[in-house]
C-alpha cells in the first residue's frame, strides 16, 4: 500500500509540476505571441464558474475557493470570478449559462448536472464568442478544454478495493452496485471501470443507477436490495460516492447485519473519512482537487487571454459531439485507514482534529490517527 501510495503521489506531484510549469509557459507564449485578445484585455478578466450541486461537499469547500485562489495568482489579482450553483437542476443551470452570456464573461469553467441538457448552452456561449472549460464532467456541444480525473480509473480503483475486502468471499455471497445518476457521464466511466474488475469475479445481485446522486435514495435502494435478496446473502457493496456510502450503511445498520460489509466510497468526504476510521465504510477515492482546480483556471484565463493550451493541457479527450478536447486528467488514491495520514490529511485536505472528534477519538487512536 505505501509502494502505491508513492507512486500515486508522485504522479499526482508530477500533474501538478506540469500545471504549474504550464502556467509558466502560457504567461511566456503571451509575450512571444503578443496575445492579441490578452492585449486588449491584460489580467482584469471576468470568469464565470458554474459547479453542479451543492449536495456533495467538494464544489463549496473545495472546487471554488480553489478555482477562485489561482485565478486571482494568475491574474495579480485583477480577475473576477463570477459564481452560481445548479444545486442539481439542469434547466437552472442553462438559465445561468445564458445569464453568464448576458454578463459577457471572457471564459466560463463549467460542471455540468446534466451533459446532455448543457450542449445548447455551451453553442451558445461558443456563438458569443465565449470559450468554455468543461470542469469535473465531460460536457457536450462544442467545448475548449476538459480537466477532470481518470474516471474509469475511478471505478478500477473501487472495484479492486472491493476485491481486496471480499477476499475469498468474493463470490460466497450477492454484491449490490449503487451507481451514480445516468445524467452524469462520469457516472457511466466509473461504473465501467468497476465492472471490468468485478465481472466474473463477483456475483452481482442488484444493481442500481441512483437519480441524482443523493443519499436518501441509495438508501431507498438499498433497502429494496436487503429485501430482495436478504441481508445474509449480501457480502459487498459497491457504492460510486461517499454521500451515497452514508445512506446505503445507514439502510445496513436499520436492516440488522451483525458485521457491516465492505462499501466503497469516492471524494473523500469529511464523513466518508470519519466512517472508514470508525470501520463502517471500507475505502474512497481521493481526488486531489488542487491539480484539477489550477487546470481547470490555467485554462480558462489562457483561452480568455487567447492564448494556445498546447502547454497546459497534455492529453486529448473524445466527447460525444467534440473530437479532441484538450484536456488535463489528474490521478487519483485508494484513501483506507491505512493512508489517511499520508493522503488527506498531509494535503491539508482535513486536519487530525476535524476527523478525530471526541465520537471517533478512540477509533482514531487505534489507527495511530493522532
């Protein structure tokens, strides 16, 4: 687990190099190429930051202040960034698009709640003359840059976490998918990185893509899944988010399981992390959002500027209406309680303290989280 961790954490230190070298290099492109549109405009550029719900912890605590943060480095501090949450309605968000448009923002970073609705919205802003990063979630229509993380690595990385509990009960019992929303085309990445670990390798005895992410209804789910094939024949439970983890092992406790399976989890979420040191959550995917967040900015002000990505954005992603999206993918971590020492809480992410509160203080000790 440390050899992973290392690699990963090189990987993720290499990412992050690259951004910021690649910050470097678009400030210099600017000077070489006299940057025409950046001419006119210098550092004091409106952004508009468009982040999906506010249900999961990330887009508040983490995802803006950070995208925030780096525009303002970018900028000497000249920049605006201009802010709207969906809280998970599509036809909210293609409202705050147009509203956006209106406000002739230079650049808008967008995380869309539905891919699909957000096409004609990001034409829009296109036909306006407004370049639009694709944030977290591969928008459709025609978009400028993508970053998000290997996302069927996601799923990969859960169902191999999942195996490694299961151990030689993997296929002595039933597993219970809990998928996320089908709005969500990350949903469909992280649900086909898990398969492709899990198939023929588990039994799956239900299985669920779960409206709109939310907890109370993996919860609902969940229960449906205990009454159907009954709570002795359930040995795993893979469950592509930490929000959807706390209402699937709150519907595990109320269904009377001596020993809670394994559940996988993803975000790392304050809870999610408190129930994996308490032992009721086996594992989640840490994504470190700062590498994403300063691509996601280092794009936005360099296709606002008119500058090339060509020095930022490293890989190149296929969406269902666009070929080719310059895009940066960060790398992700298997977070158990075997690493959060040297993953979230190294990163600043939490501290020991917000983790180890007086309920989870004994648990935490035993962990040598102290």
């Amino acid at each position: 687990m440390n050899t992973q961790m290392r690699r990963v954490a090189v990987a993720v230190s290499a990412t992050a190099m690259a951004v910021s070298l690649a910050a470097c290099g678009s400030a210099k492109e600017s000077g070489d190429n006299g940057a025409k549109t950046g001419a006119a405009k210098g550092d004091a550029l409106t952004i508009g930051l468009l982040l999906p719900e506010n249900q999961t912890a990330r887009y508040e605590k983490f995802d803006k202040p950070l995208i925030e943060k780096k525009i303002s480095e970018l900028t000497n501090g000249k920049a605006k960034v201009v802010y709207a949450n969906a809280k998970q309605d599509a036809t909210l968000q293609t409202q705050q698009v147009d509203t956006m448009i209106t406000n002739k923002v230079d650049a808008l970073i967008v995380d869309a709640v539905d891919a699909k609705a957000i096409a004609g919205g990001v034409k829009k802003a296109k036909e306006a003359g407004i370049p639009v990063v694709a944030f977290d979630r591969l928008a459709e229509g025609p978009i400028d840059a993508y970053t998000s993380f290997d996302n069927e690595e996601v799923g990969k990385v859960q169902g191999e976490a999942l195996l490694k509990a299961l151990g030689d009960k993997a296929k002595s019992g039933q597993v219970v998918m809990m998928n996320g929303s089908i709005t969500d085309p990350n949903a469909a990445l992280f649900k086909k990185g898990a398969h492709s670990v899990l198939d023929g390798k588990v039994n799956v005895g239900k299985e669920y893509d779960t409206k709109e992410w939310k907890p109370e209804n993996a919860n609902a789910n969940m229960e449906a899944a205990i009454s159907a094939l009954g709570k002795d024949k359930i040995v795993g439970v893979y469950s592509a988010n930490d929000g959807m983890a706390g209402g699937i092992i709150t519907a595990l406790k109320a269904g009377g399981f001596d020993k809670l399976p394994p559940v996988t989890g993803q975000d790392a979420e304050l809870a999610g992390v408190q129930r994996i040191v308490a032992g009721e959550q086996f594992m989640s995917v840490y994504k470190p959002y700062a590498p994403e967040a300063a691509a996601a900015a280092e794009m936005a002000v360099a296709l606002a500027k008119g500058q090339s990505l060509d020095a930022i954005a490293t890989s190149k992603v296929d969406s269902p209406t666009t070929k080719g999206v310059p895009s940066v993918l960060v790398p992700v971590v298997s977070l158990t309680k075997d690493n959060i020492k040297d993953s979230v809480v190294k990163d600043g992410v939490y501290t020991v303290a917000e983790i180890c509160t007086p309920k989870f203080k004994a648990a935490c000790d035993a962990i040598g989280l102290n």
